[in-house]
C-alpha cells in the first residue's frame, strides 16, 4: 500500500480546535479506533470515500479544505464499501427487530400447562403470567399453578421479561446517536436478562411440579409448554447476535459494521 506524501496537518488542527481527541473522532465518524485516525493525520493512509463523507460532515469543511485530496487515493482496509455499510446498518436492524418481533409473539403461546387426573385443566400463556388471567372458576384454587379462586396474579420479571423487546426495538431504531457499542450492548443485555429469567422460569415450573405430585398423590402435574421453550431460545438468539455484533464492531474490521453511528 502506498504512503501518503504529507501530513493532513489541517485535519489535526480542525480536531484540537474543537478539543477532541482522536479516540473521541474515531467514535464519531464510526473508526475502528483512534489508531485509524492517527494514520488519516500522518498521512500514512487516505480514508475511504465512506470515512471522507463523514470527516466532512463532522468538521463541516470540504474534503480539499481538509486536505484529503491531495494524496493518493488507497483502499482503507479498516472501512467497509459504502454499499456495504448501509447494507451492514439495515441488516442490523432487521435481524434485531425481527428477533424482537418473535420474542414478543413467543409470549402469545403456552408457557405452562396443568392437568389433574391425566387431563389438562388449564393453559397459561407467556401473556398471562406477564400480566395475570381469570381462568374458569371451576377450577377453584390450585396453589401449585398459583390459582386463587381461578385467578393467575400478575408476575412482574415474567412482564418485565415480555417488556424488553419493546425497549430493544426502540434503542435499535431510535437510538442512531449512540455509539454502536451501546446498542450492540444493548441487544446483549436484552438477550442476557431475557434467557436469565425464563431458565429461573423454568427451574420455578419444575419445583412447582414436584411439589404438586408429591402432595396430590401424583395427581396433579404442571408441565413446561413449547411456548416457554421458544421464547428461550429467541432469547439465548438475541444474547448471541448483541455479542457478535460487538465482536464484529471491535474486532471484524473487514465486515460492515451493524449499525449506524450518528454524530
């Protein structure tokens, strides 16, 4: 790779005229780092017409007047192709909300089942355990299922759990300002809290299950749904696309990066 002939000594001063630091330039043009814009300022390499774009925008100065055009014009391994980048931003944003959108249906499905005598006496959604249900009186109260009087009371971490999603969609689609790192981190915790509280969802069922057929003589049975199954692994899903996005960002630099940073 040829080296640049001169240092873009304007490009540094227009940075430490506004107190920035390298590190804070790199965050907001979407660099790797502050190694990358270290080299655009010695003139070790020209950025790509991606970076050059966003160099100009930042500092409000033409390319020319930033002195980027002087040099010879070299593939920056560190910047995807543009086209590249907006197909990066958006498919990080349909893989995000599309897993987001099938957390959030996972809940309309059964999560817990309960039968007596062989046959199945009530079905609980992920919804209901968010937010409580009124099943059939008739069915009395089951304090194994957590039925008084054939009312579910509210679960507030299952509703929290049911929640994330929305918060999830609206960082992706709303939080463009944010460091890419932030919103990778985002989807992690999501995916992170999500997977913790369904496991802890699923160890609750199977005690709950224990206890019933131990005192009902093995009558009554309350069993784990394809529902609850579902929802976890979209869960454990999300966890996995947040951390390689944050992988994929801090390490993969020959990839686009998923998502967008705004100045």
């Amino acid at each position: 790779m040829s080296k640049g002939t001169r240092d873009s000594s304007r490009l540094r001063r227009e940075r430490e005229l506004r107190g920035w630091s390298q590190a804070e330039v790199a965050r907001r043009v979407g660099a790797p780092d502050k190694s990358v814009v270290s080299r655009w300022e010695r003139g070790e390499v020209s950025p790509s017409p991606h970076y050059r774009a966003r160099l100009c925008e930042l500092f409000d100065l033409d390319a020319e007047q930033l002195e980027l055009m002087d040099r010879p014009l070299e593939t920056d391994p560190l910047a995807p192709p543009p086209a590249r980048d907006a197909g990066g931003s958006s498919e990080g944003r349909i893989v995000s909300t599309g897993l987001y959108v099938l957390a959030l249906l996972a809940f309309s499905l059964p999560f817990v089942t309960a039968s007596c005598g062989g046959q199945r006496i009530a079905t609980l959604t992920g919804k209901d355990l968010a937010l409580g249900a009124d099943l059939d009186p008739r069915l009395g109260s089951i304090p194994q299922l957590g039925l008084q009087g054939g009312h579910v009371p509210a679960d507030t971490w299952t509703l929290m759990v049911w929640l994330l999603p929305l918060a999830g969609i609206a960082v992706v689609w709303l939080g463009t300002r944010l460091d890419r790192r932030a919103v990778a981190a985002t989807i992690a915790a999501v995916g992170a809290i999500g997977t913790w509280r369904l496991i802890a969802l699923l160890v609750q069922i199977d005690v709950v299950d224990r206890t019933g057929r131990r005192q009902t003589h093995d009558a009554v049975h309350i069993d784990v749904a394809f529902g609850l199954v579902i929802a976890l692994v979209l869960f454990v899903a999300i966890a996995g696309w947040g951390v390689w996005c944050l992988w994929r960002w801090n390490r993969g630099t020959l990839f686009a990066p998923p998502f967008t940073t705004g100045r």
